[in-house]
C-alpha cells in the first residue's frame, strides 16, 4: 500500500486533487479540516515494478556485466536494479564501484548523520527495528560533544521498556521527559522514542505521524538493513508520504543481502545514517554513495551469486 497527503484550502478541493492523482481506487484513511486548510490521507495499492531489459544497447560491457553479477546477489527489485545498470553504465566510468557509487547518487539521496546531531525529531518504524537503542545512540554522541538533549518515549505498554530506556539514560545523567514537554523544550537535540507500529497500517501511521507533528518533531525513519528490497521499498515510501524525509538504516553489519538499502534509498528518504554492532558506544556512522557501491560489491561473493542468479 502506499501513502499519500493532499492538502488544499477545503476539504472538496483535496479530495478532487486526490481522485486526479491517485484515481478511483484510491482509500480515504483520513481527513483533516482546520484554520490553514484540509488534510486528506489516501492509500493505493502498490503494484510490483514491471520487469524489463537490464541493459540498453550501447552499454558498456565490462561495467554492465559486473554490476548486474552484483546487483543480482543483492535482489533487487527489476525497476531499481535497471536504474542503477542504465546510470552505471551511462556514465562513462570503467570502474564499476564508481560507476555503481554515481548510479546510487542518482538514486537517492544521501545526508551525513550530523543532520541528526541538532533538531527536533521523533524515531518511527516497526518493533524491535532500533528505535531505543539509536535514541541512546544519538542522545550519547550529543552529551560527549557538549550539546543539551532532551528525551521521552511514547514506548511505555510493553513491560519494561521504560524501564529499560532508562537504564540506557541512566549514564548520560539524562532522565525521561514527558512527551508534551517536547514541544516547549528548548534543547539542542530532542529525541522522541515511539512505540512500534504496523509500516502497513495506514490509518495507524497518519495518526502516529500527526502526533509528532503536533510536538514540532520531525519523524525519522528506522528501519533495519534485514528487510528485502520490495518490503523495505514500500515502508519507506508509505513514511515518506506522511512527511518522513530522513532514515536510519540499522543492523548493518547482520545483512548480507542489501537490497532493503537499495529500497529504502529509491523510496525518496534521505539515508541519514547506519548503525553497526549492538554496542551502544559506536555512534550513527554516515554511508556515503561510494561506501554503499564498495558494500554491495564486497557482500556480492561468488557463491552469493550464484545462488541468486
């Protein structure tokens, strides 16, 4: 399913914006009607990408063919994985890990973990995806380097959750704020732990990500590298529809296969950062185009594709 928002002075005027777009199979999940105007939120199934030919004439051999090996032990999905191989090999570059590092600036967009080091935002996505442990992570990084933080979690149904988000807080000399003092709090970086939810409920993400809104926080996306490339694709789109401009790719080092990335990356979030090891010393790491291409070429071991292929 995917997610999107129209806004528009009445509630009339949006849903005609909505039918435009989206046409008659469109699901209202939502709407919205205020002083500023009206919010509607509509869903649409999601058809999988047509396949197609990989390669167009003209391509560079030796470039192609290696990236589709790559590529391909990855499980991409057809339409990202013809992308890539179009731009790759387009771009005149006889290296493939330049050429593959070009083709996925193409892609996606990439932000340095410093756009999570200041500012307001709260940590959204599935159960068990990270959520707490990257909210210590940042929440650390901030106090070694000077800057203020404050902290709460909307995670407390789960028996000792709290509890445990506490106990990370403990050593930083930070305790849990309530979340309604968010919106006034005047620190340098506030963090909203959430509690996880259904990426496919799409009446349970609106609400989840008016709720941030409403608390000036911006939601970031956490989602673990685990995740196949259609999977990863369609949660990351249905967040970016609600206004999701930033994700954190987590568990990096326990994938081998990292088609999720990939899908994450064509969904439109900016990957903001990566999260490697349980230890919650190690801070977000950024991954730049050319970490990701040597990545996918590393992890794409000769049995690997041999086996996908």
């Amino acid at each position: 399913m995917r997610l999107r928002v129209f806004e528009a002075p009445t509630v009339q005027e949006a849903l005609a914006e909505m039918r435009r777009v989206l046409g008659p199979d469109a699901v209202i999940l939502g709407t919205r009607e205020g002083p500023e105007g009206a919010r509607v939120t509509a869903a649409l199934a999601l058809d999988e990408p047509a396949p197609g030919h990989l390669l167009e004439e003209g391509d560079d051999p030796d470039v192609a063919a290696a990236l589709a090996r790559v590529l391909a032990a990855h499980r991409l999905l057809d339409g990202h994985r013809r992308t890539l191989l179009e731009a790759a090999s387009a771009c005149g570059l006889a290296d493939p890990e330049a050429a593959l590092a070009h083709a996925l600036a193409r892609l996606g967009r990439f932000a340095t973990r410093a756009a999570l080091t200041r500012g307001r935002f709260a940590l959204v996505g599935e159960p068990g995806g990270g959520k707490t442990s990257l909210l210590a992570r940042l929440a650390a990084a901030a106090r070694i380097e000077g800057r203020s933080v404050c902290v709460a979690t909307l995670d407390g149904e789960r028996a000792g959750t709290r509890a445990r988000t506490e106990a990370l807080l403990a050593p930083l000399g930070l305790e849990l704020a309530e979340p309604d003092a968010l919106a006034s709090a005047p620190a340098e970086l506030v963090l909203l732990d959430t509690a996880g939810i259904d990426p496919f409920d799409g009446a349970a993400l609106a609400r989840l990500v008016e709720r941030a809104d409403a608390l000036g926080l911006a939601p970031v996306l956490v989602l673990p590298a685990l995740h196949d490339a259609l999977d990863a694709f369609e949660i990351a789109a249905n967040f970016r529809a609600l206004g999701c401009e930033r994700a954190v790719i987590t568990r990096l080092d326990t994938a081998r296969r990292l088609g999720g990335v990939v899908g994450l990356l064509a969904a439109g979030p900016a990957l903001a950062g990566v999260t490697t090891g349980p230890r919650l010393a190690r801070t977000l790491r950024s991954l730049t185009p050319a970490a990701l291409a040597r990545l996918l070429i590393q992890l794409a071991r000769p049995e690997t594709v041999e086996t996908a292929a």
